[in-house]
C-alpha cells in the first residue's frame, strides 16, 4: 500500500516545480529567433519570428519591389510567415517537453503533437 507513496511524492515536487520552469520556458522563448524563408527564382522573402510566433522582421528582396510582382510578394510572404511559425511551434513544443521532463501527465504527450501541427 506504501509502495507508490514515494512516486506520489516526486509526482507532487515535480508539478510544484512546472510553474517556474514554464515562466524560465517563455522567457526563453521569447527571446528565440527563428527564420524563415520563401523563395521563388531570385525573388526572397525572409520573416523572422519569436519562438512564441510573433514576428518581428519581414525582409522583402528588392526585386519583388515592382508593382507587376504584387501576387508573388503576399505569396512568398504568406509561405515564409508560415515556415517561420511553423518551426517555432517546434521549438516551443521541444522546450515544453524539457520543463515537463519526469513529470507523467496524462495526456501530456498527446497535446504538444496536436501543438506542432
């Protein structure tokens, strides 16, 4: 009957513990870059993203600055804000798994999967 009140104690610490790592965890992902990019011949949009998905930089080639290549331009611009958000979700997810890591809650798994789509 005793047997699992020792898991029961390290289950407790460790959920006691998850509200500092998330706070350190959005600290840390806050201040991650990640790139992203599109391209089209030597046509190029660049965003640059938190790892929490906000942008912070849209860089446009200079060739893509034409009137006639407007469509091309919310293409590239779509794709690359895509690519961006995309890889943060799993940089986020990683980090997530890190700051639970030896805490066993059920379902957890199952939502930072349904996180990185």
């Amino acid at each position: 009957m005793f047997k699992n009140l020792g898991n029961i104690a390290n289950l407790v610490k460790s959920i006691g513990q998850l509200p500092d790592r998330m706070s350190r965890l959005k600290q840390q992902m806050e201040s991650k870059r990640i790139c992203g990019r599109a391209c089209e011949g030597d046509h190029q949009v660049r965003v640059e993203v938190s790892g929490l998905g906000l942008v912070h930089e849209v860089d446009i080639s200079s060739t893509l600055l034409a009137p006639e290549h407007k469509s091309l331009v919310q293409k590239l611009t779509l794709d690359a804000i895509n690519h961006a958000v995309t890889q943060a979700k799993a940089l986020h997810v990683e980090a997530i798994r890190e700051a639970t890591h030896g805490v066993e809650l059920p379902g957890l798994e199952k939502i930072l999967e349904e996180m990185a789509k």
